[in-house]
C-alpha cells in the first residue's frame, strides 16, 4: 500500500474514532444522550494542502463523512430527515437514537462529493441555501479573505482608526489578520465590512463573485440535487448575516424572500431554517420567536448538543454538532493514529 493510501485510511478509521469521541463528549453515549443529533457540516471535498486554511474546521473528506456515517449507523443511529425530527419527538421514545445531517451554504461539493456517499448510506440530508450566494448577488468574506490573505504579504485596512499598514507575510500573521477582520465583520455593519473586504480583495486583483461562482451551486445545480428523494432544501437567508443584529422586520424579511426562493427552486415551502453563523451571538431567542412565528417547524444554530426529550419546546433554536475537519487535519498533518482529544467548536458560517 502507498503510503497516501495508508493515510487515507488511517483517516477513514480515526474519522469514525472522531464520531464516537464527539458522541461520547456531548453524554450520547450515556443515559443523558437525548432523543437524537442534528449534524452540521460545510465543505466536502478532498483535502489539499496549505500553509494558511483559516476555514479548515469547516471542510471535511468524502471519506472522513463516510467513516462517520458507518460508525453512527454501527452505534444504532436510525438516518431521518431533519424536517421528520419534530413528528418524531411527537411519539415516545424509542431505544434507536435519530441523526439528521444538514450541510450549510450551498456548496457545489455537496453535490459532487456529498450526496454520493449520503446516497450510500440511504441517509437524508438537508441542504440549507442562501439566495444571495445562489443568485451571485453577495460574498463570502471569509473565503475571500483566506484567498486575499494567501497571496498578499502586505495590506492596508483601515479598522476604524484610520488607514493601517499590515504585514500578513507569515501564517501567524495572516491567523491575526483573518482574526481582525473576522471581528471587524462581527463589530459593526455587516453590510458595510463585507463591502470593505470586497474593495480590498478587488485591488489585489481578486474577484469575490468569482470566489461564490466557483464554490456554490447555482440555481439549476440546486434543482438536480432536490430531485433526490434524500435531499431537501432549507432556507438560509439572503445575505448571510449574523440575524441577532439585524432588525426585527430585517429578519422576518430575510426569512421570507429566502423561503420563497427554495420554494422557488424545489416546488415546496421550506420548513427548515438555519442561522448564519448560529452562535450565542449571532442569533437569540429574539429570533427564534421571528422564526417561529414565521412558521419554520425547524431552525438550526452551531451551538453545540443533542436533540432532548423537550427539544419541540424550543424547536427553532435547536443545537448541532459539527463535524469538524480541523481534527482531522491536523491528524492528516501530523499523521498521529489516535489519541488527540476532541474538542467541540462553534462554526463561523
Ligand atoms: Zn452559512
């Protein structure tokens, strides 16, 4: 065996070590297990390598996925659909656990690297969408931002007391950086520091709707993988903001003009819903009331734990656990069998 198919493997092996860990860690494993989990996941695609992957918690391998979801099926889990859960806490409990899988903002390797090994497995997956990503009318400042960061070594930003010159030539300085602005975006308009880092990023020659085009389904792309009786679409919102900073009549209007373009798409209302971001801070029980009130049977955050026996009390503020890539990673990187503590982490998108 190569030695690259020895670490694949390795990878395949740990990565259902990793689902085990992150079970037991959040008390799955024990009587405090709750009825069920919700996973999140982002990117799924191959691993390439580099030296500066500010978002590398937010991809993992087909493989990776693969070994989680033969080690879940092996732990009993039973595959639904995110959308059942709330009809499924309606009935008493069963032994058999739940685990519904949700795949944040569109990418196109869901389709590609996704959906054949969720197909494998016969497990439901909801994609959840963002119009203004699908349609090329917004931004991804946080892939921006790690293509801007990879190629400059040098920039000038102004945080807000006045134009300032960086030095982003090394990976630890371009981690500060991309923690500077990722706070910048969090601290003010979001809007408005989107725009910023898009002027930036364009004056280095760098095309952030290019950046969305390359990574997001389009519209038809969308439309192919609904016709899967495993897939379903949520919604998102429009522009991918944090929603807890926005106003009340910003986010019932985020939530209905993104609800009517995946009805748009795939000829049902959406009765799912996750939060950009979905920390503590990017999303309250404020919201989560909007969302209610909506009409979502479901709305999703990143923070972490399991379904609980009274999780319909509060069933648009529901928690996931992220299937992190970072873990991975660095055990990629590092090439240790086991042995890495898991740890839980929020999800920046
Ligand atoms: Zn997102």
């Amino acid at each position: 065996m190569t030695n690259a198919k020895m670490l694949a493997r390795r990878i395949a092996i740990t990565g259902g070590l990793e689902i085990a860990n992150l079970l037991r860690a959040t008390g799955l494993m024990r009587g405090a297990r709750g009825r069920g989990a919700i996973f999140t996941l982002h990117h799924v695609r191959p691993h390439e390598a580099s030296a500066f992957s500010p978002n590398a918690h937010l991809e993992i391998t087909p493989e990776f996925l693969d070994a989680a979801l033969t080690q879940l099926k092996s732990d009993g889990y039973r595959f639904v659909s995110l959308a059942e859960i709330p009809a499924l806490l309606a009935e008493p409990a069963t032994k058999q656990p739940f685990a519904a899988f949700t795949l944040d903002d569109g990418y196109r390797n869901n389709l590609v690297y996704a959906m054949p090994v969720f197909d494998r497995h016969e497990a439901p997956f909801t994609i959840f969408v963002a119009k203004g990503l699908v349609e090329r009318t917004h931004t991804i400042w946080w892939e921006t931002l790690a293509t801007l960061l990879r190629k400059e070594d040098r920039l000038s930003f102004d945080f807000g007391d006045g134009i300032e010159a960086i030095s982003v030539a090394t990976p630890a300085e371009k981690h500060r950086a991309f923690a500077r602005f990722a706070a910048h975006i969090h601290s003010k308009n979001e809007t408005a520091a989107v725009l910023e880092i898009d002027t930036l990023a364009r004056a280095h020659g760098i095309d952030p709707v290019e950046i969305v085009e390359d990574l997001v389904m389009g519209a038809p792309e969308l439309n192919l993988l609904d016709a899967s009786p495993l897939a379903a679409l949520g919604a998102h919102t429009v522009s991918h903001r944090a929603v807890a900073r926005l106003s009340d009549a910003e986010v019932r209007d985020e939530m209905s003009v993104s609800s009517d373009y995946v009805e748009a798409i795939s000829g049902r209302r959406p009765r799912t819903f996750a939060y950009p971001y979905g920390t503590r801070e990017a999303v309250t029980q404020q919201q989560a009331a909007i969302a209610r009130d909506f009409g979502f049977a479901i709305a999703v955050t990143t923070q972490p734990g399991v379904v609980g026996e009274r999780a319909l009390d509060n069933a648009t503020y529901l928690p996931r656990l992220s299937i992190n890539g970072l873990y991975q990673k660095t055990r990629y990187l590092s090439g240790l069998a086991s042995g890495i503590p898991l740890k839980l982490m929020g999800n920046r998108a």
